[in-house]
C-alpha cells in the first residue's frame, strides 16, 4: 500500500521539505503550538484562508448555484435524542485496543495495517528486493521500532496482501482475531494490545444551565438538513426532486490523529442532500450531459478478490452494467469528478473506490469514494453515498412529524385487491372487551390469508381466525358481522419518503491533497543544489492572484504601484504588493510558493512610457503592455477565460528583468 | 427602557406578525423543531444563509480587502490551558439566581430588570399614565403574571430608573443586595430566588479518546488569533500596525435564551484584532478620513448619573475630546458606522454606548458597543474594545513564547541612568549562599534609590541595603565589590508588546436588527385589511436579487425565462424563477417578503418583440427595455453603481401589469 508520491513535475515529493514550506508560508500551522498544540487541530493563516474560500466558491458554483440548491445553516450542537435516533450514538464508533503495558491507545485498524505492512517490508529486505521509502514521516516515528529483515513464506505474503486490499470491511472482532492469529504486537512495547473495543467518535458536552441536556457536535452536517427536510420541500413550492446543501464544520474526536491535514478532528465539510423518489429507478434528467464522462473505479468484487485494480469507464456505462447503482448516484460522481478537475487535482491521481459491505456507514445502501493520491496513500476526499430513506424514516417514526412527499397523481392508481369490512355495531356486543383485539387481527391479514377467509366465509358462513389472547386462541367470526370480498381501490395521491444521494466533501483533505497535486521544485538556474518550491494553483484557486513589485524602492515607482492595486482591487482582484529589499527574484521566489500565479513588474520603463510587465508563475515567461491592456489579460486569466498561452501569443514578450529571477 | 418599535415606514412593527413572516420564508427556523428545539439554537434555510453571506462577503471587503488585514481560520475547541491564561475559565460567567421553590433558573440581571420595569409599568398604570405595549411576546410570557397596578412613592420611581440605567454596572453580589433590599420575587411563585452564583458561559468536552485533555467552544475568535501573534507578525514581513481578522463561530451556554435571533447559543462572528504600538498616542494613519463622521454617542459618566441622553458629535471632536480614548478605536467606531450605513441599517436607530467599568470584560481598557434599536430595546451587535496589551502579556507570560515586535531604532536611544556593576568574583565568595539574593536586590533597586547607594559609596565606602532573609535583613556591600554610576546607555533596537483595538461582529444579531429596521407593511390597493410585508434589503445584501417570472404557463415564454436566467447566473447575479400558476401580483407579494428588490417579467409583448419589464420593489414601478438594457441596469443596481431613481429616469416607464399586482 506504500506509494511513492511524486511532484507535478513527475520528481520525488519528499512531505517534510513541501511540510515546512507549507508552514514557513502559514497556509497552515498547529493550532496552540504555543501550548504545546493538540494533535489533529490545526490553523489556517493567510494563504490557507484564502485557499479554502477561493475552494468553497467554486463549489458553491459548481453545485449549488449550477442546481438550485438549497443552501441552509445549522448548528453545530445537536441534543443526544437526535443523533441516538440517526444511529450515531451507538454506532457511529472507530475500534480502539489499549496497550496493556504502557497505557498506548491504538487505533486498531491502523495497527493491524501498520504491522502487515511493516512485516511485508521485512520480507522484502530478506529477499534483496528494492524497499520504498516511507513517506510518511509521522507513520514512520510511529512506528519506532525499525523493520525487521525477516523473510515470510509466500503463502503469508500473498494472505496479509489481501487482509491489506480489504482492511476497512473489518469489523472489531474480526481485528481482533487477526491479532491474535498473527501475534500483532505493539512495536513500542513488544507486547500484544487487548481486544478492540468500540470508542464513540463524537465530543460531547452538556447544553443549558442546569446540565440536563446532553449533546454532541454534530459529526456530520447531513442530519440538519434531514430534520428541516419538511420545510425545504415546503419552501421548494413541493417540487421533487431537489438537494439541500451546508456547508459547515464538523467535529470527530479521532483516535490518534495523524498525518497533518489528513486527519483532523473539526474541518470543514460540504454536504450535499439530494432528494428523490425511489420509484422508477433513481433518474437523473441532465445524466445525458455526464453519460460520456470516463471515472476511474476500483468496485467492491475487485477489493473483496483482496485485489486493487482500477477500470477505466464511462460513467454511463457504469450505470448501465450495474456497477454503479443509479443514475443519480452516477450523475453526482461524474459531477465530482469535474469539480476536481476544476480545481486543479491531478486526475491521474484520482479513483472512485466502492465501499465493500461492512465498511459502509450503517445508513448506506452503495457508497463510492473519491480518492486522491496523496504521499499518505490513496485518501478518501469526496463520499456520495446512497443513504435510501434511513434517515428521514427514522427521525419521522421518533418524532411523528411527516418527513414524506405527498404527490398528486395525474392518474389515479387503481387496486384491485381483497378488502376487510367490519361491521362495528355487530362487533361490539358480539366480542365484547376482545372487539378491538379481533378487529386488528381481521385488519393485519394479508391478501393471500384474506382470500382463504373470504373462501370459509363463503362456504361454512363463518371465518375462523387465530387470535393470540382471546379464548382458546381461534376465533370464530360470522359472516353478518364481516364481509371479505374482491375489490377496487382508488388512489389520487402518492405519498413517499425520498431516498437520498450525498456527496460530502472534505474540505481540508482536498485542500491538501491539491497542494501536493500542483508542488514542484524549479532548478535553479545557476545549477544551484537548493531546490526552490513552487505552487502551480489555477488562477482560479490561488490564495492570491497577483504580486505587485517595484523593482527597487525608488520614490518614482510608488504612484504605479498604488494606481495598479487600486485598479484590481476596484475589479475584486486579490492582489499583495511586495516593496521589500531583497532582489525581484527573491520576492518572485517567496511568492512561487505562495502559488501566485501572476507577478506585475513596476520598472524605470513604466516611469517613461506607462508599461508594465505581466510574468507566468509556471514559465516565468514575461510580456510587456500598457497597464488596462495588462489588467484586462490578468482579469482573463483569473475568470478562467483565457490560459496564459493565449496572452503569451498576443502580447509582446520581455525578457529584460529575467537574469535576475536567477539571483538569490 | 421598553420603546415602542416602528417599521422603515414608521409604522407600529409587529413583532409576532414579522416573526411569523420570517419563518414562513424560511429565513430562520428553530433548530431540531420536530424534536421540541432547543432553546437558542437556531437554523438558517436558503434566504437567511443567503443574507447572512452578503453580510459577510460586504464586511470582508469593507474591513478585511480594504484595510489588507490578515484573515485567519482557527479551531473552535480549545483546550482548557488557554483559556485558563486568557481569564475565561475564571471570569466568562453570568450572575445566576435559583428559585427555591420551582427550581426556575433565573439571569440575575434580567430578572432584577424584568421586575422593576414591571413595576414601573404598573405605577404608571395606577397613576392613568399610557402603558406602552409590551413588544417582545416571548418576554410577556415569561413574566407569567399580570403587572399590578399598584402606585409608587416618586423618590423610588427615580431608584428604579436610575438602577435600570445602571443595569449592566452592578456584579452578583450587589444584584443580590437588589432583590434583598427591594424584595424581588420571581413572578411564577412570589418567591424571592436564591443569591445570585457565577454560571461560566463557555461550553466544555474533552479532546482525545483518553478523556484526559479538557477543552471548551471558544467563547470568543480572538484568542487563535492572540496564538498565532509571532507568526502573522512574521508573515506581515515585521510590519506595525496590522490586524488579524476571522470569521466564525463561537459558543456561548446562556442562561435563559430568548429574544429569538438576538440571544443564541451558537453564533457567527466577525473579529478584527488590531495590534497597535502603545507608545504614541495610538494614532491612526488614515485617521482624517473618518474625522468629520458624526456618531451617536452615549458615554460612561450619563449612564453612571442614571441617564440614557445621547450626543451627537464628529468623531475627531470625540477623540480630542477624550471622550473616545484614542484615534484608533475612534477610526474603527466610525468604520463601523460605515459599514452598519453600508449594509442598510437605520441611522437614526443606532447608538454607540460605552461600557460602564464593571461592565468591561475583565481585559478591557475602554470598550464601545454599536447598539441596534428593535424591538426588545437597544441591542448590542458590534463591541470595539481596547484590549490593551493583556492578552499578548498573559500568553507569553505562561508560555515564554516572544508575542512581543522588535523594532530596529533609526536613531538609536541614549539613556542616562544609574547603573550597578556587580564585581561577581570577588561577591561569591564574601556572600557565600546568599550572593545570588543580595545580587538581585541590587539589580532591583530603582534609579531614585541607586542614586542614595552612590552616595554611600562615596561617603561610607560601603552601602547598606536591606534583603529580606539575609543575616539581620540589612547587608552590607563595600566598594570592592559594586559600581553604582551614573551612565551612559544606548538601546538599537526597541521591544514592545503591542495593545489590541478589537471590533467584535456578532452578525446574526446584526442580521436580525437589519431585518426589524428594513421591515413594513405595503397597504394593498384594494383597500384590504391584510398588511402585506416588505424587506427593504439594499440590493448589495437582498439574498436574491431579481424574481423572473412568465405571465402565465404559456409554453412560448420559457425560452425567454431560460435565456435571461443564464445570463443573469453568467454574471453572477442570484435571480430565482416562479413559474407557479399564482398570479403575478401574488408571485411579486411572496418576493416582497423575501426581500427580492428586482422583478422581471416575462409577457405576450416579450414573445413579439424580446422586451422585458423590470419592476422596483420598494416603488412597484416598472421599466421596459430590450433584455441586454435590463440586464445592464439590473447590474448597476445590485452592485450599487445606480439607484432605482437612476433607472427610471433613463429607461421607459410601463404600466400595463400594474393593475393585476392588486390582485390577491
């Protein structure tokens, strides 16, 4: 399962270099570092703001604003009643064994997988064979221990590859068997942890004065939405299908956090309810636009055979062969998989991975994950499970409130079936205390026992029924009390609980995983060994669009600098001025790895003539124009519209200042 | 204190009817309603979420782009630790009483308020005097039983006014003495509650599966943002001044929520943290921009004297005044005017009032609050506070991280002062245990008493000083030993720990206020008695911008509705369509409500010659142009380019569809 991640430009990522990158330019840092920090809480600075709200707007575009959907709010503290009803209370749990000696708590998923792989490597060093590096540097402190060299027989290797392939349809006492069967131990204390046992994900705390309402925060946004369900399809004049969405944070108290951004315990979710009629096949009206679309699947039967290979697919071939569910399930990958590429992931890093069935959240009936590349591994960015009508059905039988779409039929139905009728003045007097026992069982039959009835009645003018608690259990009931015959029914309304398709984003693992999408390293040009970062964000997505830099701190320069802030700012342009000391190159250098895309040169030749030079983040290729002919390009190329090839071919290239990008 | 509320129109404001309206629109709604809610959480549907992020997207540029602050995301947990340090743990709390007999629980200040006003009220009733309506239903149902309408000697009208004037001034013990000396008893059992205990507001977990790190909701954004001080300074390439700014949400467990939006438990802020050198007066650079804005002011010493008397006055009169402590504060006051003015509130129901001194939050030097006229009375929506330098202070203190900026002196500092050099070898030795004692009394003596040590020096040879501990408590030090001289000394570089200027948005209640101050009542045409209610929302903030809707279902207008509603979403321009089969003047009325400024419609006319009608929501009045003019001018009004007077000047009065708006 260890993967050699690579930059954008195909070289070795190496995390700790991008890492401490990422940190020198605060697009994020631990949160309390000061205090020490808390692992799996972190904080975003400037640029990581900037970055996550340029993500946000763009799917706020992509999907709400392009679908009508329903954006609502909803807090983040959620009473026990609610969620103990959604499941979350009681199975919303990761596996947790404690270390027996030193009190370590582990995550027993983790572990099981950390020593497989561990061993597998030891293998591999006794067979002489090439050993990837671990990129991971958290996962390899972690470990402490060092591997092994310690060859297994093939017949193992190949059994602890597949329990590998298929380690998330584990439930608790199946890791622990594993365990047991292949003597996991602790590597920090050489000794085997106890049994897993089920550890509850969500924070809890107590709401109100007086302490006596328990809540938690919430781990999802998805249950906000389900309870508002009712009022939506209301403010939605009634009309079906529709999706709400919320964008919000969420809160899962994580075992033993890990791997930076990865893994955290509150981030930023985008929660997407779409909401459909389970009746005709989940169809999706605009699946004609996607149909074409090519996805990259790793299904169920393939990890089940304790394999990962991927197919290449449309996504409506998908649908039609049955891989994926439904059209709509389909319409919203496909929708993902656009969105990613939007952003500026790298797709060959992209899968959709099927939940295998014990992996599945207890409300999924088919779930896929988009996974990302990362140098952790394949993450799971973007779920779009099916969740059918489990939660709308079960907050509606707690509450009694009608979570359900009452639709009136253009034609009304027609049923044919055998119908109970009771006579209730007759009854009564007839059954006595027992009447409105024997009217529900009489009420309960089904169609086939209602027909044999009806046959009794017809020939002994009597029914005899069993009836649990009243006489001897049989009850005899005469045919001038009830009638049971073959009839029409008539239905003018529908009424259904929607199923409902989420898509749920995380934010922040997708954030991370486009940094290392878009890394790279630019050689120096005077051959230099120091490698220096860089950033390839869209326009679209960088934190910051444009750098504007005087080339020296000559008095001449500033009224070209606060005139050509001014003029983006006026047209939402995020732009940061850098008047600092150090040389052109240096500052271009600092801002390559903020991932600023444009750079704007303010030199003697704007003093004469009003020109001014526009670079390329990627090329650091230059043209030279006059200041509305460059704001225009810059406006072009941040909108989407053009690509800098575009404006390379129609503006007149500079070359002058570049000799000194060389200088550090 | 209770005021009589008023629609934009001036009208009686109905706060019932309003609140009705607003949920009817799904502006906000209870949270979890269909499980019983829960008190002060609330969720926002599609036109709250929608307002709520106008608000934010317009403070952002008003303050965050304008001012280039440094917006940071931080966590919402906290560990117990920092919050200790910062003085939440202790001093976060409301004053709360219990009811012995019902075990009510009761805000201290609200139920010494609520009482005597009732009081008040039923002392004007006995004196024949005009009661005002009670406006907030939820406040009238709390206080369960009838005024009384008994009369009150003059002397302890004037007690009570002046106390309710003074209402935020007084601490537990003194509400205690309060209800003691005046008798106070809970209305719902007569029975005089229990003295007043602290009850901290802040909501608490634990972090992690071992239960073992204590942890809160941060009360307030503002400490991530103090944690991170070094690292922004850092990024900020050592500039002074700067702010930091974050929006997001924060947690506070109040006692007896109500007044719907106005008092929650989970709530949206917006906070800047201004770090300013406290020497020099605390000047702002762009100061004489906002030095001629006149605000409305309500100062400490009228509200101590028992009075509610505003002045108004220019804040740069404010500031030289010193009735405002200091130019920066001054600046942010008057930036938030602007931004209140901006967004559409009421100028004449806004007041900034200044924190009385046990008022101030326990870091507080000065503070302001932005108050909203509605109609629960004057509310608090923004705080500008001076923080001082405590919060940098307390953290460094407790951790020893350096939240302190070093600046590099143009011309260095020369101090002459008195200094004592210690001759170490020789001291060691004559002390013995106690040389590190004498040593740092020595070190500690301040300039006026080194100068009397010199002397003794000089005189005696010797110096006597007093050490606690030390022999008799009197040392003595010969000359061999210690220098005392009057010296030359020069500093390079200057330390300081900067004070904070904090503007603090709670924009939900902001929200609320909005909605009560652009709220009336249209009249219908046909005379009818039912008031029809119109949001007045500035198209900046409106959460759609333009209603689009066919005359009729008519199959021939649909292309026209498609092609209009993509290039209103191309220009990124909210618009929604109402296609149902109300009549236009219903489908207008439904989006008065919402707040929808713009209308656009979609007639026969359109069909023959593609021109559309655009309607003015305050006005009703329409215009009538090819669908590019209306496009064009839909954009200046929405980005605020233009005002309706504007578009009605240039463009075609049309008056045909007027007619069916009456309809109901």
């Amino acid at each position: 399962m260890t993967t050699t991640a690579t930059t954008l430009k195909g070289q070795p990522l190496d995390r700790q270099t991008l890492d401490a990158m990422l940190r020198r330019r605060l697009f994020f840092t631990p949160a309390f570092e000061i205090y020490g920090g808390v692992a799996g809480l972190f904080d975003y600075g400037p640029p990581g703001c900037s970055l996550q709200a340029n993500i946000v707007d763009l799917w706020r575009k992509h999907f709400i604003l392009e679908e009508d959907m329903l954006e609502i709010d909803t807090t983040v503290l959620t009473p026990h009643e609610v969620l103990k009803t959604s499941g979350h209370v009681d199975k919303f749990a990761d596996w947790m064994c404690k270390d027996p000696k030193n009190g370590d708590i582990l995550r027993a998923d983790h572990f099981v997988e950390d020593v497989l792989e561990s061993r597998l490597k030891g293998d591999k060093e006794a067979r002489g064979e090439k050993v990837e590096e671990e990129d991971d540097p958290k996962k390899k402190k972690k470990r402490k221990t060092k591997t092994e060299a310690v060859k297994l027989e093939d017949a193992l290797v190949q059994e602890y590859e597949e329990i590998l392939a298929r380690i998330d349809n584990y439930n608790g006492e199946e890791l622990g068997e594993l365990i047991k069967k292949y003597d996991l131990k602790n590597p920090a204390t050489g000794v085997q942890p106890s049994p897993p046992v089920a550890f509850n994900l969500m924070f809890q705390t107590s709401i109100g004065p007086s302490s006596n309402l328990p809540g938690y925060l919430r781990p999802e946004t998805a249950q906000g939405q389900f309870l508002n369900f009712a009022k939506l399809l209301d403010f939605n004049m009634q009309q079906m299908p529709f999706a709400s969405a919320s964008i919000g944070r969420s809160y899962r108290n994580e075992i033993s956090p890990r791997a930076g951004l990865l893994r955290v315990r509150e981030f930023l979710m985008a929660e997407i309810e779409h909401f459909v009629d389970p009746e005709g096949g989940k169809k999706h009206h605009r699946f004609s636009e996607i149909d074409a679309i090519e996805l990259t699947l790793l299904d169920r039967h393939t990890q089940l055979a304790g394999k990962t290979d991927v197919k290449k697919m449309t996504i409506g071939d998908a649908v039609r062969n049955k891989v994926v569910d439904n059209e709509t399930l389909g319409y919203f990958l496909a929708r993902i998989h656009l969105f990613l590429q939007k952003i500026g992931v790298d797709m060959t890093k992209v899968r959709f991975r099927q939940h295998m069935e014990n992996e599945m959240a207890h409300y999924a009936t088919d779930c896929w994950d988009a996974e990302l590349l990362t140098s952790s591994g394949w993450i799971e960015c973007v779920g779009c499970a099916d969740r059918s009508a489990y939660d709308l059905s079960v907050h509606a039988k707690k509450t009694g409130a009608p979570l359900v779409v009452r639709e009136r039929l253009d034609e009304p139905r027609v049923f044919e079936e055998w119908q109970v009728e009771i006579d209730r003045k007759k009854f009564g007097p007839q059954f006595k205390k027992d009447g409105k026992t024997v009217e529900a069982a009489l009420e309960a039959t089904n169609q086939e026992q209602r027909e044999k009835l009806a046959k009794q009645l017809a020939e002994n003018g009597e029914l005899e029924l069993e009836v649990a608690g009243v006489g001897n259990g049989t009850v005899k009931v005469s045919k001038d009390l009830v009638k049971v015959e073959f009839r029409k029914r008539v239905e003018n309304t529908r009424e259904y609980t929607p199923n409902v398709i989420e898509p749920s984003f995380g934010i922040g693992r997708i954030m991370y995983s486009l940094i290392e999408h878009v890394y790279w390293n630019r050689a120096t040009e005077d051959g230099g060994d120091e490698a220096r970062g860089v950033l390839s964000f869209p326009p679209t997505v960088a934190p910051t669009k444009v750098l504007i830099v005087p080339l020296s701190a000559n008095k001449q320069f500033q009224p070209f600098v606060s005139k050509i802030s001014q003029k983006l700012r006026k047209i939402g342009i995020s732009a940061r001025v850098d008047s600092s000391s150090a040389t052109i190159g240096k500052r271009y250098s600092r801002n390559d790895e903020l991932g600023t895309p444009l750079g704007v040169t303010i030199d003697f030749q704007t003093v004469q003539d009003s020109t001014i030079t526009l670079r390329d983040r990627d090329s650091t290729k230059q043209v030279r124009a006059d200041e509305d002919t460059i704001v225009a390009a810059i406006q072009s190329l941040v909108t989407g519209a053009r690509e800098w090839k575009d404006v390379a071919a129609e503006l007149p290239a500079f070359e002058g200042q570049e000799v000194d990008v060389a200088v550090r």
